[in-house]
C-alpha cells in the first residue's frame, strides 16, 4: 500500500513503516509530505501543553494565594505536577524557554479568568499583572502566603 494512502487509513502503521524506513535507510519509501506535517504538529502539540500546563498552575497559585481558607493537599499536588511537568518540557525542549516568557502574561490573563470562575471572586479581585516571576513560578518550593504581601 502506498505510504499516503496508509497516512489517511492505518496512522499507526504508517508510523511504524516510517520509522522502519529511517532506521534502515530506505528514504525513497518515505512519505516526506506527511512525515513533515507530523513533525511540525509534534512542536505545537509541545507549546499547547506547555500552553495549558502553565494556565492551570498560574489558576492553582491564585486559588492558593487568594482562598488560603481553602487550601488543600490537592491543589498543593496539582501545583507542584504542572510545576514538574513544566520544568520537564523545558529540559526536553530548551527552545521552548523564550516561548514560556512569550505567553506567560496571556497564560495569566487566563488564569485570572479561570480563577475567577472557580473561586466565584470578581475578575477585578486578582492583579491584572502576576505577582510571581516566571521563576518563581516554576520553583518547586516557591508558596507565596498572603495576598497582600508577595513574597
């Protein structure tokens, strides 16, 4: 079966035809329009999860920053995973790092968001900037306690 045909009918096993075509050198059988389509998508797949990882984590620290009240082993869980898989992303894929500060505001424009409707808080109760630093952010041990003061 021709290599784009099986693209549209078998993905799986055209991936594996693929690979096998790579690993043994046989360029002519490959499906280099697709094979290029797939590769492309795998970097947007990588920035729409850091994307998502990154809004939920920045939700969680306004949820713990502003409903101390409410703190909970899993929001502390959900923080300290987003903040793992995060680091791991950008150790896989350092070239990702000047894309983390390129959204880091809209990610936390959309945290404000997310926070606000699961908090049931006004929008306006959140700062319209972060509080933390990218760095900050991303620290495993970093908690910030008050939402007056930041630390």
């Amino acid at each position: 079966m021709k290599a784009n045909l099986l693209y549209q009918q078998d993905f799986y096993q055209w991936t594996q035809q693929m690979a096998e075509a790579l690993q043994h050198g046989h360029y002519e059988k490959l499906d280099l329009e697709n094979l290029a389509e797939e590769i492309e998508s795998l970097g947007r797949s990588e920035k729409r999860e850091l994307r998502s990882r990154l809004q939920i984590l920045l939700m969680h620290l306004l949820k713990w920053q502003y409903q101390p009240q409410r703190r909970s082993h899993s929001w502390q869980s959900t923080i300290t995973e987003q903040r793992v898989q995060i680091n791991g992303l950008l150790q896989d894929s350092p070239s990702l790092r000047p894309y983390l500060v390129e959204i880091f505001e809209d990610c936390y424009e959309t945290a404000r968001t997310l926070a606000a409707g699961e908090t049931g808080m006004a929008i306006a109760h959140f700062p319209t900037s972060s509080l933390y630093s990218i760095e900050e952010t991303l620290q495993l041990d970093y908690w910030i306690d008050s939402p007056d003061v930041p630390e």
